[in-house]
C-alpha cells in the first residue's frame, strides 16, 4: 500500500498494531478522524493517554480501577462472602453484563500454560489464595475458560486450597468446552454461573 504522506503511513502502521485490525481497516479509522472536528480527535488521544499513564489495578482483585480498589470491591452491597475466579478483566465485563452476579471476582491475568512459559508465579493466584485463607469467603467460584489450560489453573487452585474449608464451585458447562467466557451470550453465562455445581464433580469428567 502506497501513501503519499509519511504522517498518514504512520499513523495507519500503528492503528493496524491492534487486534483484529489490518492495514486498510487502519486507514479507514484514520481517515475518519482525519474528517472529523480536531477537538473530538483531542479527546479521542486524551483518552488514551489517560488510560495508559492513570489507570491502575485494584490492590484487592487486580481488575482495572480509578484508584486502589475498584468500585466492585469497594460496594457495600457486593456479597464478599463469594469470589469468582476469572482469567482476565475482560471475563468480569462479561459477567456484569448478565447483571446476575453480586459477588466480587479474582482476575488472574491468565492461565497456568508451561507450552506458553506461564507458570502459577506469573498469574495473581498467591494473592488469591491469601484472600481466601483469611476467613471471609465462604465459596470461590472458577469460571475460566473450558479448555485444558483453564482446567489446570482450577485444579492447581482446588489442590492449595485443600485445607481450607471452603466451597469450590464451577459455572456449568452451558459454555462449551474450547470457548473463551467472553464471547459467550449473556443469557448463557448466566445460567452458567446460577447452575453451577461443585468443583469435585467436574473432575469425574
């Protein structure tokens, strides 16, 4: 693809960086702004310089938060009895969604995959079973993805959780096996996580 601009070239190579977006996607994105008030542009880069130079992750649950805790840990009404185990931030989007859900959420920035070098010390699972060994919660839900890696996080989990009593549950495999959360319907992921069943039976499959 030829340019007659080494500015517009630019700007294309770095929009097609993202995901799912390719060389003539990125030119139409930037031609549109290109046509669009240089005041809108504005907030469109402020934006994004404010989300990656101001946001952090919440102390508690590692999600993405204006400050150290995010609104979800921080609500009164959330029930913290309960923790739903995700493997990222945008699993717990997906779950607000289905408006369902009033417990609060461990994200885990992953999943346990040697193939991929991700082993339990690169995801946020000490933190998790800290949480739980200190006496507030009574269940913990592992809602990661159907796949072996996903399985394999769950049962590392279970097993270090092992002398803790506790109830382990998993969402109903209403998601099927091989999918991601997050592009499962919203009406399914709820009765996934309302049908849940306890995390020992899943491991007779």
């Amino acid at each position: 693809m030829e340019f007659s601009s080494k500015l517009l070239q630019n700007a294309v190579d770095q929009m097609s960086q993202l995901p799912g977006v390719g060389k003539r996607t990125a030119l139409r994105f930037v031609l549109h702004l290109l046509r669009q008030p240089a005041s809108q542009t504005n907030q469109l880069t402020q934006a994004l310089s404010d989300v990656r130079s101001q946001i952090k992750f919440c102390q508690k649950c590692h999600n993405i938060s204006d400050s150290d805790l995010c609104d979800i840990c921080q609500n009164p009404k959330r029930d913290d009895s309960i923790i739903c185990v995700v493997e990222d931030i945008r699993d717990v989007l997906a779950i607000e969604n289905t408006a369902s859900y009033k417990g609060l959420y461990h994200v885990l920035g992953g999943k346990i995959s040697p193939m991929d070098g991700v082993g339990p010390n690169e995801l946020n699972i000490q933190s998790l079973i800290t949480r739980v060994k200190a006496g507030q919660v009574n269940e913990l839900i592992f809602a990661l993805s159907a796949t072996m890696e996903g399985d394999t996080t769950n049962f590392y989990i279970f097993k270090h959780l092992s002398d803790v009593n506790i109830k382990t549950s998993t969402i109903a495999r209403g998601i099927a096996v091989g999918n991601e959360l997050e592009y499962a319907d919203e009406v399914t992921l709820s009765r996934s996580i309302q049908n849940r069943i306890p995390f020992e039976n899943s491991l007779k499959y």
